[in-house]
C-alpha cells in the first residue's frame, strides 16, 4: 500500500496530529488498512524532510498538527488522479484510492473511479490478448495461467467499482468530515480509594 500518497491524501480534507492519520488510515479504508503506528510516524516524518508536509501548529493539548505543502498537495492529488506508488499493486492502490476518496468531503470521487475503471479496461485487454494461445506443458502455457488470472482479477476489479459506487444512488455519500478528538488508548482507570468502613476491624 502507498502509505504516504494514502496520509497525504487524508491531509486533503484539513491538518492533523500524528495518531489522528493514523487512526484515519484504517477508518479510511474500511478498515482493510492497519499499519504500526512507529510506520505511520516514520513516514510522517520522512514526508516531512522531503517538503510534503510542514508545521500547522497545535492542538489545544499541545499535539502537533501538519499539513500539506503545494508539493505534498500535487503528490496526494497526483495519487487519486491513479499514479501508483513505485512497486505498489494495482488491486491495492485502486482500492485503497477509492476508499479514501469516497470518505473525503472535499473530493469528488466518480471521476476517480470512471477512471479506475478505464486502467483495469485496459489491463483487461491487454491480459486477454496474453491469454490467447499457449502450447500445453510448456512455459507458454504457464504465462497463459498468469494472464488469465490478470484477467480475471481486471473483471473483478471492473465489477467492485460498477456496483460498489458508480452503482450508488445518487447523493449515496460516505464522506464524513474529520475530528479533532483525541482517541482513547485503553488507559486503566484510577483505583478508588479504599473505605475504611470495609476494612476488617484491628480490634480482636
């Protein structure tokens, strides 16, 4: 997964601290995206050297917020526009950029997912054509399998985006605008304090 291109992309809709991203990230995409949070803050911190994410502050509490530069903000829209990250796959990334987009309240996702449809066209052609042929027992035949499992995977690529969002009804939306609110880390609660009236008397 794009890691970074998906934290930038999040940054869109207003700045935020550290552990909010974090948080974002997995509620952002369903819940199919769970990084250690040591990875969230190390590519925070590397967006941050590279000029993609700076200073905005602080909260109230005192947590760092950030936001995106011009740079980071051309990087995260280049992202949804269906740049893959370097070695990243297309199943994920489409996925991934889908989910994300549809969350946020500032960005029109149908354009986004017209045009994820017309990459796994494509890939869907090109794997047919690959399909096509092949001699059986020979390593031809092998690259025939592979082609056709790219193929089938494009058909079910083009399906989940038909039916998941260009099939919603219109108005259908899941954007939800983020929160500032801290979320709770399990502490334990304070022990109460203990009542002397419950304790066993010292006097025999």
């Amino acid at each position: 997964m794009a890691v970074r291109e998906a934290l930038l992309a999040i940054l869109l809709a207003a700045p935020a601290y550290g552990f909010q991203l974090h948080g974002a990230l997995a509620t952002r995409t369903g819940g199919r995206r769970r990084v250690n949070v040591g990875q969230s803050y190390a590519t925070l911190e590397r967006a941050s050297k590279a000029g993609l994410i700076e200073s905005a502050g602080a909260t109230a509490d005192g947590l760092p917020l950030h936001r995106l530069t011009e740079a980071g903000a051309r990087v995260a829209r280049a992202w949804l526009d269906g740049a893959d990250a370097s070695g990243a796959d297309p199943w994920d990334e489409t996925v991934d950029r889908v989910l994300i987009a549809a969350s946020l309240p500032e960005i029109d996702e149908r354009p986004i997912v017209t045009a994820e449809r017309e990459r796994w066209r494509a890939r869907l052609a090109e794997s047919e054509a690959h399909a096509a042929g092949g001699d059986p027992g020979t390593p031809a035949e092998l690259a025939r399998l592979a082609a056709a499992a790219d193929a089938a995977r494009a058909r079910a690529a083009i399906g989940w985006l038909e039916a998941g969002v260009l099939g919603a009804a219109p108005g259908d939306s899941l954007a939800f605008a983020p929160t500032l609110e801290r979320p709770r880390r399990g502490r334990r609660p304070a022990a109460a304090p203990e009542d002397p009236t419950t304790q066993p008397s010292a006097i025999a």
